[in-house]
C-alpha cells in the first residue's frame, strides 16, 4: 500500500528509486514490491523501465461504490437536485481531517471539472466539511482541527479558528452549511449533513454554484431547503 500511495497524482510515472526514496524502503524492498503490484496487474511498466498505476486499481472504488448503502441510497436524490437546479450536486463523507467527494454530478455550468470521485479537501474550510462537523461533539470538532492545518486556500478564506467555530454553531442552529470563496476562489457552497440514527453525520449532500450564476436573493433560502430536504430524505430515522 505504500507503494501505491506512492503515486500521488504529482507524478505520472516513477521510477523503482523515486519509489523507495518516497516510501523510505531500500531499493530491494521496493523492487519485490512493485514488481508483485506489476505481477498482479495493479502497476504498468514502460520500456524505460517506469512505473505507473495501472486501471486496474478502479476496481477498488468500483466495488466501493457499489457496495456503499450510502451511496446507493443518496443517488436518486443527487439526481433530482441536478435537474432541479443544474448545479453540480454532490455526495462527501468525511475521512479524518478531510472529506472525500464519493458522488459527483455535474453540469454544463459546473464550476471546476477538476473535482472528481476521490477528491480530497479539508474539512474545516468546506460547506460539506462544516455540515458534517457541526453534527459531532465539540471534542471531536476540535480533535479534527487540532490535526488540521488552516491554510490560507483564497484571499477570502476564514482560518480564525474562533470564526469557524461560530459557523459551527450557527449551522447546528440552521441545518446547513454555506461557504464563499473558501477553498476554491469563485465558488458557493451549501451542503446538508446526512446523518444515522443517533443523529451523527454519515455524509453531506451539497450544491456548488459559480459565483457568476449565483444570486443571494433568489439562491440563499431555495438552496438551502433543497439541500436540507435532500440530506432529511437520505438519513436514517432517529432512533426512539
């Protein structure tokens, strides 16, 4: 697996010394490891005797997705939210600091193409981030951003830790999230935590919106609602 991790998406193709430099492992360690991942099919050598991970590691996020009750239940309502709004719709889950887009659709007015299944943000900066934080304990909030770093991602982007808390709070009033400019400068997000039974957050259902396209007065409160109702249809009933 550190093998793999290895290709990060910074660099196509690696080489077996790039490899063990990036794992720490000596290169005979290295060498046994790729050529199994090579033998299994997971990694592709060129004649100039680089690596690259091969199609095959799809099949992961594949039977991920497939398997994924979450997954399978939110697609109808992504779906709806699309020809309702034709924003880009998204699914998340949060995976330590981060959330994970595990369902994307877009639209021809989506905002960055380069978002795709298995993008990873911070949690702390992002309207799917925050919906699903402000369904955790305080403790647990502050576990996740003593482990994260507040990096300034815009010109607009909030790293005053005591701010962010008070967008927490004011989302575990209002049951939704919204952020501006956060992480990706030009876009708007609102997003509604989906949650279990005992009310926690299992996932986050949110709409990005190109800022040229949006319009306070007439996209603040329908987008909320539709993200609300969409995240409501998606959780778990609440244990009695």
């Amino acid at each position: 697996m550190k093998v793999l991790m290895a290709f990060d998406g910074s660099q196509r193709q690696l080489s077996l010394s790039d490899i063990a430099g990036l794992t720490g492992m000596d290169l005979s360690a290295a060498q046994r490891f790729t050529h199994t991942l090579a033998t299994l099919g997971y990694l592709n050598k060129d004649s100039s005797k680089k690596y690259e991970l091969s199609p095959r590691l799809l099949d992961f996020t594949y039977h991920y997705l497939t398997s994924s009750e979450l997954v399978t239940r939110a697609a109808p309502y992504l779906q709806q939210l699309s020809a309702d709004t034709e924003e880009a719709t998204n699914l998340t889950v949060l995976d330590g600091t981060d959330i994970v887009y595990v369902q994307r659709i877009v639209s021809r007015h989506v905002f960055n193409a380069s978002v795709i299944i298995g993008t990873r943000l911070p949690a702390w900066c992002t309207a799917p981030g925050q919906a699903l934080l402000a369904t955790y304990s305080d403790d647990e909030v502050n576990d996740i951003f003593d482990r994260s770093q507040f990096v300034q991602h815009t010109p607009a982007t909030i790293t005053d830790r005591g701010q962010i808390w008070a967008s927490i709070e004011q989302i575990r009033q209002r049951r939704y999230a919204h952020t501006e400019d956060q992480f990706f400068y030009g876009d708007v997000s609102t997003a509604a935590a989906i949650v279990d039974g005992n009310g926690r957050g299992i996932g986050a259902v949110n709409l990005a919106v190109s800022r040229s396209r949006w319009v306070p007065e007439r996209d603040t409160k329908r987008y909320a609602d539709l993200v609300i109702s969409a995240a409501s249809s998606i959780s778990v009933k609440r244990k009695v």
